[in-house]
C-alpha cells in the first residue's frame, strides 16, 4: 500500500508542476458493497485496497 501512497503523491507533484494547480480531485474507484455509506468502517477498506 506505501507504493500506492508515494505513486499518488507523484502523480499529485507533477501535476501541480506541469499546470500550476490543481482544482479537483475525482476518486473512480468503483468499489461496490452493499451496505449504506453511513455504516461503512476503515476496517472495511482493507479488502479494496490492492
């Protein structure tokens, strides 16, 4: 998961280097579960990060 960490903070830093800003972030993830948002916990997190 760190490597993941450090690949969004470079994408992150050369953004801001190429165009100066950033204005929004888009998370894409698609991750389905079936349970309302309000229940979910950080330990339900863990199966989606890969």
């Amino acid at each position: 998961m760190e490597g993941y960490r450090k690949l969004g903070y470079a994408v992150v830093a050369t953004a801001i280097e190429r165009f100066g800003r950033i204005d929004a972030l888009i998370n894409n993830a698609a991750v389905f579960a079936v349970k309302p948002f309000t229940e979910f916990t950080a330990e339900d997190s863990h199966g989606w990060c890969r």
